[in-house]
C-alpha cells in the first residue's frame, strides 16, 4: 500500500441528502467511477454517523435515536462477556466476520449492500474502494452511559466501542479485497474540530492517537489505507505524526491552518503518505453556487504551490499523493447544492490532471 498514488482523482466523503439508495449510489459511480464509495443517508435516522455504529454493542437499547449504553439494566455482564467471547471468535477467524455483530446488517446497512450489488453488476476494475466509520473519539463523546456521562471516560464502554468500530472498518476492507480492489477506510473524526477546547480538556492527544491507532490497525490487517476526515481546523501535528495513511482536511476554508505545519507535511509525505484535498467547499448553498472550476482549480493551484515552496517538494510528487475531494459530506445541504459539489469535485479533478 505504501506505492498507491492518488494521482489528483477524485475522492468522495460519504452522505448525501437522499432517500434512495440505489440512486444514491448511481450518482456517486456516475461522479467518481475510479474510486467510489458506499453513502450514508442521514435522512434515515438509523443512518446518522452514530446510530449506524450502535447495534450489537452491550447496553444498546435498540431505540432508534437513543446513543445510550446502559450498564445497569438486566443482563448486561452476561451481554459484556458474549460481545468479548464474540470478538475474540472473530480475531481467531472462528466465526465469520460478515455475520457478526460487527458488520452492518437490516437497515443501517442498506447503503452499503446496495454498492457492493451495484459495484458487482459493473463487472470493472475500481482502483480502490472506499468506507467510512465513525472515529472513536466523535463516537465516544456522543453515546453517553445511563448516568449521561461520555462513554469515552469510561474505560470498559470506549474499548467496546473502539472494538466495535475497529472490526466494523474491518469487515468494510475485506468486502472491498474480495473485489480485487484497495480498500480505503475513513475514519470520520468531526469532534477533532474541537480538540484542545474546554469540552475535551481531559482528552489528550495520546487519547486520540491510540483509540485511532486500534482502527488503524485493524484496516492495515486487510491490506487497506486508513485516513482520517476532519470536517474543521484541528492540531493537525497528532495526526501527521500517527500511522493514517490519508489525512482529509478542508483546504477550502482551513488551508491556512494545515499549511503551519511545513516541515511535518514534508516528513508525512516523504513516508509515501496521502492528502484528501478539501478544497470544493460543502458548507453554505450560497457559497456552493459562487463557485467555478476554474475558480477553485486556481485556488488548488495556489496552495500547492505554496506547498511546494514551504516544504521543497515538487508539484508533480504532490500531485501524485492527493485526491481531489468536498470539504465535507453533503448529507446537509439540499440535493441541488449536493450534485453540484459532486460536479465541481469530479471537474476540478479532471482539470488539475491536466497540468
């Protein structure tokens, strides 16, 4: 995996505002063929970046809506001890990874089989395939215990989390291997946007590191690229220094952010390490319909420049180690706002792969 070259193509992030699958998913073969992905769509509540991720984990209610996990209600020791005697079935290949409790199935998994049917009727090569899970630290400060408290600071419900999401990302790879294409696995952190203020004081960037380092690792197991998406502006430097293959920011609006940090971009992309290039911007439907691909192609031109100067690599090996992607999902905007931002990523792609 170390040799993959992203070669400027365009990458997606997973939600979009619909409420079809199976056009949903056209849409997004239509837009990136090479390199597509399976789409959330959060219209359905059990399609949220935290609903999806919470069935089979002990204390899970079942209530659609509900991110509790509660440790005092009837059984849930016995619930604990079957979800380890599960996971370790799974990691000793005892038990089939697709029927356990850590693959998407029912409802929050419609997306998902959806693309790979569509992936499989169109009988072509795919450079990669690309996933999404929630990262543990967005997960973890969102789900609370019965006493309304982050499952984050507790000890035994973040490990089950981590696990749960860790071979979820998992099955995701091995599905994706078995069509003979790279699995590419997000991990999508939007909470980093708020490491280091007052809400995540007590989480340190040791906290962050390893709970994404057991994703991680887990992807890595499936011959697999793990990136990380940060919706917002974050300490980039925990993230540059940590084993992601692919770091996804949003160039659009943060740029100036990112690029503080020249001579640790330089150490990330001498190792062969990847960038998701954020720069077709999700968040306003105004600021969306503003936009041009030529308009936001100079802009790309502009800031790969000043990386180039600021860490002394050439454009063409910066180019090669970058997709072209939205800022953002589009899971928010209206659909109009949505498919435009998929034509400007799958355009301004096209036209940076001239140079």
């Amino acid at each position: 995996m170390k040799n993959f070259k992203a070669n400027g193509l365009p990458l997606l992030i997973g939600s979009l505002p619909m409420d079809n699958h199976e056009k949903a998913t056209k849409l997004v073969l239509d837009h990136t063929p090479d390199i597509p992905l399976w789409v959330q769509l959060p219209l359905y509540k059990e399609e949220g970046m935290i609903d999806q991720f919470l069935p089979g984990l002990p204390g899970f209610t079942g209530e659609t809506g509900k991110s509790i996990l509660d440790t005092s209600m009837p059984g849930f020791d016995e619930e604990l001890i079957a979800y380890f005697e599960e996971y370790l079935a799974v990691c000793e290949s005892a038990t089939d990874l697709g029927a356990s409790r850590f693959a998407l199935s029912g409802k929050r998994g419609k997306g998902f089989f959806e693309f790979l049917k569509q992936v499989d009727e169109k009988k072509a090569p795919f450079i990669a395939l690309k996933g999404q899970v929630t990262g543990p630290i967005t997960f973890g400060t969102a789900v609370k215990d019965e006493q309304d408290k982050d499952i984050f600071y507790n000890d035994q419900l973040k490990d089950i989390a981590i696990k749960k999401l860790a071979m979820n990302a998992r099955w995701q790879a091995a599905e994706f291997s078995k069509r003979g294409a790279v699995p590419i696995i997000f991990i999508d952190e939007p909470a980093l946007a708020g490491f280091g203020t007052s809400a995540y004081i007590t989480i340190t960037k040791e906290d962050v590191t390893q709970s994404i380092d057991e994703i991680i690792q887990e992807i890595h197991a499936e011959n697999g690229l793990a990136g990380v998406h940060v919706c917002a502006n974050t300490e980039w430097d925990m993230l540059l220094e940590s084993k992601l293959d692919i770091i996804s920011f949003d160039a659009y609006s943060f740029f100036d952010k990112f690029i503080l940090y020249p001579e640790m971009i330089k150490t990330y992309l001498d190792q062969g390490k990847l960038l998701a290039w954020g720069i077709v911007p999700t968040d306003k439907p105004e600021v969306i319909s503003a936009q041009t691909t030529q308009k936001l192609t100079q802009m790309l031109h502009e800031q790969m420049d000043e990386l180039s100067d600021k860490t002394g690599i050439d454009k063409e090996t910066i180019l090669s180690q970058v997709f072209i992607t939205p800022s953002c999902g589009t899971g928010s905007l209206d659909l109009d706002s949505a498919k435009k931002v998929l034509k400007l990523t799958q355009e301004v792609s096209a036209e940076f792969r001239r140079i």
